[in-house]
C-alpha cells in the first residue's frame, strides 16, 4: 500500500517534520479561537484509564509580561530554583552529545563563537524572556499521579505542538523555565498539588531572525528502535 493511500500519514509527518523550536517570536498574538482550537486537539490526546492528569494554563499579557520581567531578573542575577519536578543532575554519554550539538548549532546561527561564555550566556538568558513570544502555556501534572502523570502529561504536550503547528503558529517546550515553579505560582493559580513540568512558550516566529534559521537531526531508528520477532 503506498503512501498516497494514507494521506493522513502523510499529513502528520509533514506536520511532524515542520514543526521546530522557535526562538524568536514577533509580537503579535494568537487569537483565543485559534488557542482553543490547539487545545482541542491537544485534550484529545490518551492518558492512563482516562485520568486525563494535564493542566494547562496560558498566560498573555499584563501576567505573562510581569513573569517575563520577574523571571529573566531571578535567572540573571541567580534568583533561588525551585523545581516540582527534579532537573536532570548530569547528562552523559550519547545524551551529552545531543545536548551539546543543539546548543553549538543555536550559538553558530547567532553568531556566539566556541568559548563565548559572555555571548553564550546572553543568549540562553532569552529562555527566560520566553524569546518575545506573545503566549506562554505551563503544563502541570497533578502529583498524586507520580510518573504516570508526567508520562501522560508529556503525550498531551506533544498533541499540543503539534496542533499548533498545524495552524502555523511556532512554539518552543521549555524544561528551563520550570526550575523557577514558585515565581510561576505568583502569575498563574496553580494549585499546591499540580507540578509543574514545563513551558510552551507560542506566537508567530521571526522568520529572518538567525535563531530560527537551523534545524536539528534525529537519530536513525537503528540507534533507538529494536523490533524483537
């Protein structure tokens, strides 16, 4: 059977393989119809017996505006972390080199050079100005859950950037923002029982801007599929 007779195959890789991590965004919002619409899809996505643990909250804004400024200032001047969810202590082996091609890729496209700890640091402080994007959702998991909530969680997380590529709006998932959990409390009513697993930062991208420029690879099934017959 071939791929003309599956053209919703067809649809989703393409919708797979365009979207990327956005790093600039203009400042033009994204209709609350078109929002609803990604979240539509996005609560569509399975869960464990239906739990349905996920819990998003969109900030736009004067809230997202006053955690903009309150969090770029506590990641500049080395404010205290507080993560609901522990951050990954080391990374290492094959991981290590992932995370630091992407890192070299961003840097080269925005012209930080190797042993620019200045320009390098600038330029990953933009994590916590959202990179100007008009719309930050937080995605919480409730803790009653464990894992199997983050698990779920990070399924509704996936059928929401890809919802909203579908609709060409660009996002970023950020893990970085939510070291600072409790500055995030401030602006958002996010009970003591949800975690809060990550950012999608979303809005229109720059097009011309150099961060948005490159694309990262993915490794060949080889390296992580293992069909046992």
């Amino acid at each position: 059977m071939t791929s003309r007779e599956h053209p919703l195959y067809d649809t989703l890789l393409s919708l797979a393989k365009a979207r990327y991590s956005c790093r600039a965004f203009d400042a033009r919002p994204v209709s609350r119809d078109d929002i609803e619409r990604v979240l539509e899809i996005a609560r569509r996505s399975p869960s464990d017996c239906n739990t349905q643990p996920a819990s998003i909250f969109i900030l736009s804004g004067t809230a997202l505006e006053g955690l903009r400024a309150e969090m770029y200032d506590a990641a500049a001047t080395g404010g205290e972390r507080t993560s609901d969810i522990p951050p990954i202590a080391t990374y290492t082996g094959v991981f290590q080199d992932r995370r630091r091609e992407c890192g070299w890729a961003l840097y080269n496209a925005v012209g930080v050079q190797r042993g620019d700890r200045e320009g390098s640091g600038r330029q990953a402080l933009e994590n916590f100005r959202f990179f100007g994007a008009p719309h930050l959702a937080i995605i919480t998991a409730h803790e009653g859950l464990a894992e199997r909530g983050l698990f779920d969680a990070g399924i509704y997380l996936g059928h929401f950037l890809l919802g909203a590529q579908s609709l060409d709006i660009a996002t970023v998932p950020q893990g970085a923002i939510a070291h600072y959990a409790e500055i995030i409390r401030k602006y958002a009513p996010i009970a003591p029982d949800l975690r809060v697993v990550c950012g999608v930062s979303f809005g229109y991208e720059i097009q011309e801007h150099a961060a948005n420029s490159f694309r990262m690879g993915r490794a060949d099934l080889s390296e992580n599929v293992v069909f046992v017959e």
